[in-house]
C-alpha cells in the first residue's frame, strides 16, 4: 500500500480517464512528516523498493514490502538497537506501571525491564496490561472500523484495462471503481463484494497491483476469537475477489495472487486515553498544539463499521493538524508512552491520525521523549517552550528539500478531487465526505 498524506493535500481536479492508480488528493503541498519517515524512503528508493513521492504517484509512495524488511533491519542495525523478534507482551509485573513488562516466548516467559516503556502494539496492549484507561470503538455503539486483508496481485497488464476505462470514463476513479462490472458479477452469482467497490494501487513494481477490497465487519482486533474469524472470512473474500479480477476485468485475465497480508489488517482498536484526546474538530480545523510532536494530513476516514460505505472528510487544504505531545502520555501510568493508532483520540481522529507515516512520526517522537528523566512533566515543559513547527529535517534527502521548493507550492489551492464515486457535477470543497455512509465514496486505506 502507498504511503499517503505526508504532505498537505492540493487536490488535483477529478481526472476522467485517469489509470495512474494513485490516489490524486495526497499533494501537491507543503511536506509535514520527516524523520526516520523520510530516512526509510530515501533508503527503500536506493534499495529499488519504492517510487519517490512526486506529482506521477500523486505523492504517496508505493513501496516492496520485502525490501522494506531489509531496510528496517537495516535501520535497527545501524542505530545499535537489541531487538528480540516472535516475543509477544502479555502482561505487566506491576499493575499501574509499565516498566516491566512480560513477554511470552517459544523460550517461555521472558521479563523486559525499561525506564520508559513505549507502547506501539496498535492495540495498546501494555497500556491495558498496566491499567491505563482506554475507549474501543465509535460513541453510539462501540463498533470499530472493519478489518481488511490486503493482497497484492501480478500478472497485470495496464493497456487493456486502460482501454476499458477509456471506454468507461464512468467506471474509475483513480484507484477505485468497475461498479458495472461488480454488478453483473454479483447478479451472476460470482460475486458478493462486502464493500462498496473496487479498490486498488499501484505498487512499486509494474504489472503489479495491491488490492484493498476485502472487508470485514463486526470484529474486534483485541479478540483472538473475532480475529481467527476475520482470517477465515477474508481470505476467502480475497479467493472470489482475485477470480472476479481474472475472470471479469480487462487486464487481469493471466493475474494471480502473489502474497496476501501476514495476518488480517486491524484498523482501529484500543484508544488509549492520554492528557489530551484528539477529536474529528481538532482535525477537520487544522488545530495547532503548543506541544506539538507530529503533523498529519489524512482525511476522517471510516470504512463504515457494519457494511459497505465509507466517510471522508478532508483537512483543509494546503494546511496539517498537530499531534500534541499530550496524546502520548496514558493516564494514570507514568512510565508509559503510547505511539502509532493506539494514542489518545477519538473513533473520528483515530480515523485520520491511524495512517503510517503520522504512526512513524508519533514513534520517533515517542522515542525521543522516552529519553527524558521524566517523560511526562519534563518533556512536555521542554516542548512548551521550544514548541516545534518545523518536522522537516535539514538533513532531508535532496528529494525531499526540492519537494519543499517545488513550483507548484505556491499556486492557490485548486479544486478537489472528486472522490463521490460515479460522476456528476462537482462538488464544493469539502462536501465529498459529508454524505452518509452507503455511498461509493472510498478510495481509502
Ligand atoms: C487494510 C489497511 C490498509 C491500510 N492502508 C494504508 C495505506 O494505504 N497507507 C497508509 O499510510 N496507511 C495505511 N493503513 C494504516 C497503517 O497500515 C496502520 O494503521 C499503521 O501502520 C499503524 O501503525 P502501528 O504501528 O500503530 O500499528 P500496527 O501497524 O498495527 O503495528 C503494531 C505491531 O505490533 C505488534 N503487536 C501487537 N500486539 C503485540 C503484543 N502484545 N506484543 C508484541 N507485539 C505486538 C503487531 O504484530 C504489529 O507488528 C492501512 C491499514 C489497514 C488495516
């Protein structure tokens, strides 16, 4: 899957016709996500596992997950850090603290003892394990976004489908679409798509696309049983998926199915509560923070929690939300920060903040903070008072320093991306996202 929306969002005018398979509504901007983020591209873009970010890949960048195991190897390596893999944290030593936490091994039980503890499981396991308050889940009903399986497939050839969609400007929409010919799959009994389209990316190879169309509802991540469920569910899904591409889309006759997900992606999850609780406002109103420690720009996004449907609501162009400090700093445990989707916000913020390149920038913020002598009153009062806008590194690739000059920075925002699906009229900024769920809005992740 492309990493998106490290940039602030210039949305490009909807493209008929356009098989780029990019998303078109992640640039052109101001970059907002640096750091180790930036480190990794420049190192998987040398390695020939990505595509720089650039007006071509509507600046997201599609990456080779198995180059990116070499390169996060790499990193670990190269930063000096002991790691210790299939080590799975279950509990904690002493309730209300994080400091030692208990990991169950093939070696038996083994005790990790920190400091500072950072919590990345996605879920918040330590965090819970330790006896911070967390919520799962939207206001009116507790329910979760679903879970997805992603897979890519090969074997695809660009031109037939490019005629297709010549022919059938109305069937796509940069990287989703073919509800004609979802709809006569279904009525011929060879299909029963749980969500609302067809959604896939280009990856960082040609003749190579990442599918994102499987869906299941209902479940939760913090649930073997549910999770042992959705893997059962979606792998199945994703068998009649990649026939129906084969058997029905132009382009896919000779693909096949080269690598489905290591498990079942989990959206959402634990929230764990912190000192201050990001909300759907503070997102939607680009809200600055005094303790800011990282920038995001990706639309509320919520794949709809029981069918097809998904809501969008965008970030006001040309412009990012802060992530405070305050929202990695669980209640109650003072030696515990929280980094990734599990920080503190709500269904709605999660909605946004989840996406990879705001997770990694919450994770280096988390691990520079862990440094503190006391991470909770003393880091936040050094940030206070050197509150930081700039997440953009001197040292950034010369990639990434011409990104931030690049001529079209300057142009005044242009019209949004038409993203409401089928076509028709265009819309005013803003409005895309506010239908209700059901319609065929999505082009997410
Ligand atoms: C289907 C899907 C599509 C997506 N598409 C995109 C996209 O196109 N672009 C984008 O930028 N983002 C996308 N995202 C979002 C992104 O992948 C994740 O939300 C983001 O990576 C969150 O990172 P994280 O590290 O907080 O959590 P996770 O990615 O969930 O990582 C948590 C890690 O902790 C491990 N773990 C969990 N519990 C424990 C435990 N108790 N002990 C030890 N280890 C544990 C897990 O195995 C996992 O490795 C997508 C997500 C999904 C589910």
């Amino acid at each position: 899957m492309p990493w998106m929306s490290f940039h602030t969002r210039r949305p490009q005018p909807p493209r008929l016709g356009d098989v780029s398979l990019f998303p078109t509504d992640h640039g052109e901007g101001e970059p907002v996500v640096a750091g180790k983020h930036i480190e990794v591209i420049d190192r998987l873009v040398r390695a020939g596992g990505a595509v720089l970010p650039s007006p071509e890949t509507g600046y997201t960048v599609p990456f080779d997950p198995e180059v990116f195991k070499q390169v996060a190897l790499d990193l670990l390596d190269a930063a000096g850090v002991r790691y210790l893999l299939h080590a799975f944290a279950s509990g904690v030593r002493t309730p209300g603290r994080a400091g030692e936490v208990v990991f169950e091994t093939k070696s038996g039980p083994v005790v990790v003892s920190a400091r500072v503890t950072v919590d990345c499981t996605g879920d918040g396991d330590i965090a819970a394990a330790a006896g911070a308050p967390y919520e799962i889940g939207r206001e009116s009903d507790g329910l979760v976004q679903p879970m997805t399986l992603m897979f890519r497939v090969v074997g695809f050839d660009p031109e037939p489908f490019a005629r297709y969609v010549a022919e059938h400007p109305d069937q796509w929409r940069s990287v989703h679409g073919l509800w004609d010919l979802v709809e006569e799959a279904t009525a011929a009994g060879d299909l029963d798509l749980p969500r609302e389209d067809i959604l896939f990316f280009r990856s960082a190879h040609p003749g190579e696309v990442a599918v994102n169309s499987t869906r299941v509802t209902q479940v939760f991540g913090t649930d073997v049983f549910d999770l042992t469920r959705a893997e059962a569910v979606s792998h199945r899904q994703m068998a009649r998926i990649a026939a129906f591409l084969q058997d029905y889309v132009p382009g896919f006759a000779d693909s096949y199915v080269v690598q489905s997900g290591v498990q079942v992606g989990v959206r959402e999850t634990r929230r764990v509560l912190g000192d201050h609780v990001l909300t759907g406002e503070d997102i939607l109103g680009a809200r600055k923070f005094d303790d800011v420690i990282a920038r995001g720009t990706y639309p509320v996004d919520i794949h709809n929690p029981e069918g097809k449907g998904t809501v969008l609501r965008s970030v006001p162009p040309g412009d990012a939300y802060d992530v405070p400090l305050r929202c990695l700093l669980p209640r109650h445990v003072d030696d515990l920060l929280t980094a990734g989707r599990c920080i503190s916000g709500t269904h709605e913020a999660h909605s946004s903040y989840r996406v990879t390149p705001t997770a990694m920038a919450t994770g280096q913020a988390a691990g520079s903070a862990r440094r503190s002598r006391r991470p909770r009153a003393g880091f936040r009062a050094r940030w206070r008072s050197r509150p930081c806008r700039r997440s953009w590194s001197g040292r950034a690739p010369t990639w990434a320093r011409s990104a931030r000059t690049s001529p079209g920075r300057s142009r005044p925002p242009t019209a949004p991306a038409d993203h409401s699906g089928r076509p028709g009229p265009g819309r005013p900024y803003g409005t895309a996202g506010r239908r209700a769920t059901g319609g065929p809005d999505s082009r997410s992740s």
